[in-house]
C-alpha cells in the first residue's frame, strides 16, 4: 500500500483540487494523511467534503505550524503503507500518477525511489537521470516522489529550504538510487506556500533579495551538512 501524506498549511483550496485528484487514481491501493501545520482556512472542511463526497477515508491530523519538514514526518508516523509519497497540497495528479510510480519500483527491486517529470504551472521540468553525482551539484527531484518506506531517513526539520535535496541527499549517501520515469506525472500549481520557485537569473541579478538571501544561507548549510564545499 501506498501512503499518500500532504502537508497543508492555508492552502485549503489546492488542497480540494489535490485531493480530487488522488480520488481518479487508476491506482486504489493507499491511504491519505493530511497534516494540516497551523492552518487558518480550515482545510478539515475541505476534508470533510472530500470524505463524504468520495467516500474514502482520509486520515486528518493537525499541529502548529512548525514547517512542511515536521508536518511530513508527523504524517510519516501515521503511515501504514510499504510505500511514502509526500505530496504538497498543491500539486495536482494525472490519473496514472500513482500506478506509474508503483509500476516503476516493482519493476526495478533494487531501487530506493522513482521520480517522475512534472509542470511547475506552464513550466515544464524534464527533470532527466538524476545520478547522485548529478544530485551532488543541486537539487533536480521534486519532494513528490514514491520511495520505499524502509529508506526514509524523516525530513531535516531544522532546514528551512532544500529540504528535498537534502533527502535525497541523505538517502543517496546510503546507496538509494533512484529511478527517473520520463512521463509528467503531477503538475504544480504555482502561488504556493509549500513549494516556491524563483527564476535563475534573479540569483544572478538581486542578490540582496530577501528570497534570494535565504535561498543562499540554506545552500551553504546543505554543501556543510553534505561535504559538498
């Protein structure tokens, strides 16, 4: 079984689309924990709805607001399934996401996870053959991949950013390898508080940006944390 674990903080209307989503998966075998981290737009209505509109369990917990790393593993503690999918309230999946992904690693036994391209908006993220080498030089897989339960190493929830790559990171260190599916699996809607995403060239070009700052400090811990100087 797959456990599907979305992390929601004042995203209640993503998260009615998200979980929509998950409710046409050709796939039927999992679990959804929603970990609502301090919301104050009620997403337990959104819940609710979803429950008795589809008739699916959902499991609902709730926390205050300490971030997307701690909500994750808090729904982590939950999860009975073989299998983790983290997936933001913002994301949107196509109908085969799931059967796709668990297809993949069936297919590939001795694979930690598979990871799929995907839309950030009209943006498209090829993404390709993340090898760990590749991984060493920046990040390149979304959180939303579906990994084996057994290789989850719990998020760094002292990371305010990166907190994908360094879970990749981690796990690579360990000899997960991944295992890159050439479909587009999941689209992001963009305007989100968990996932954000500036262009390259405001790096270059605002470097006294706030986002930008911060975008710099958390680069520097994860090339500490990583022995990546």
């Amino acid at each position: 079984m797959i456990s599907v674990i979305i992390p929601v903080y004042n995203q209640a209307d993503k998260l009615k689309l998200c979980l929509e989503s998950l409710a046409t998966q050709t796939e039927r075998d999992f679990e959804i924990i929603v970990v609502n981290d301090g919301s104050t737009d009620n997403p337990h209505s959104v819940v609710d709805r979803f429950i008795i509109n589809n008739r699916r369990k959902v499991v609902y917990l709730e926390q205050e607001n300490q971030g997307a790393p701690s909500a994750r593993n808090h729904g982590r503690h939950e999860a009975r399934g073989e299998y983790l999918l983290f997936s933001d309230a913002d994301i949107i999946w196509q109908p085969e996401g799931l059967a796709t992904l668990l297809q993949t690693l069936l297919a590939n036994p001795n694979s930690a996870y598979a990871y799929s391209s995907f839309m950030w908006g009209s943006k498209l993220f090829k993404v390709g053959n993340c090898t760990f080498n590749k991984l060493q030089q920046g990040p390149c897989i979304h959180t939303a991949a579906l990994m084996r339960a057994e290789v989850f190493p719990g998020f760094d929830e002292d990371l305010k950013k990166f907190q994908d790559w360094d879970l990749w990171l981690t796990i690579g260190e360990k000899n997960g390898r991944g295992i890159w599916i050439d479909q587009v699996l999941f689209q992001v809607a963009t305007g989100g508080t968990m996932s954000s995403w500036l262009p390259s060239i405001a790096y270059r070009l605002l470097p006294m940006w706030p986002a930008v700052r911060r975008y710099q400090q958390a680069l520097k811990i994860i090339k500490r944390k990583h022995n990546l100087l």
